[in-house]
C-alpha cells in the first residue's frame, strides 16, 4: 500500500521556482478576486434569468402538493415529505 503526499503551498511553488511569499502574492492577487469575481457573475445571473421549463414545474409542485403528479409516480412526493421534515428538524 503507498502513501500519497499531498504537497503544501510553499512545495508547489518551489517546484516552479517561486517562493512561498510569491504564491501567496499569486492566490490574493488573482485567484481570490477570480474567485470572487466569478461566484458575483453568477448570482447577478442567477437574478437576472427567468425559471427555465423544468425549474418551473418543481417551483409549481411545492407550491400544489399532491400524492402524484402526471409524470411522476408517488415517490416523489414521498422523497419530498423526507427532505422537508428533516429540513423542518434543523429549523427549530
């Protein structure tokens, strides 16, 4: 059986010739606002779009609940139940 190293910051510059002060100039400089950058267009789309069919049909169902729905069998319902009660016990 090996053993897998996983490397550390300082490891992983060193390999490109670049110091652990200069990696981490690297990540806040630029990945970190990428990062950013990235999640901030994403909730601005997010906003911006409208419910697509299938979003539509789940948003519609919570809103009309019932044992079954024309295309899908009562087990449905039933996961749904599941996920709502043990998201209602985390609530409290």
């Amino acid at each position: 059986m090996s053993v897998v190293q996983l490397e550390t910051p300082s490891a992983a510059g060193a390999k490109h010739g670049l110091t652990r002060d200069q990696f981490m100039h690297l990540v806040w400089c630029w990945w970190i606002p990428a990062l950013i950058a990235t999640y901030l267009l994403r909730l601005w789309y997010c906003w911006w779009r409208e419910l697509v069919p299938d979003e539509a049909v789940y948003w519609s169902w919570s809103r009309h609940l019932d044992l079954s729905y024309f295309d899908h069998p009562p087990m449905v319902r039933v996961s749904d139940l599941a996920v709502d009660a043990h998201l209602s016990d985390r609530r409290n």
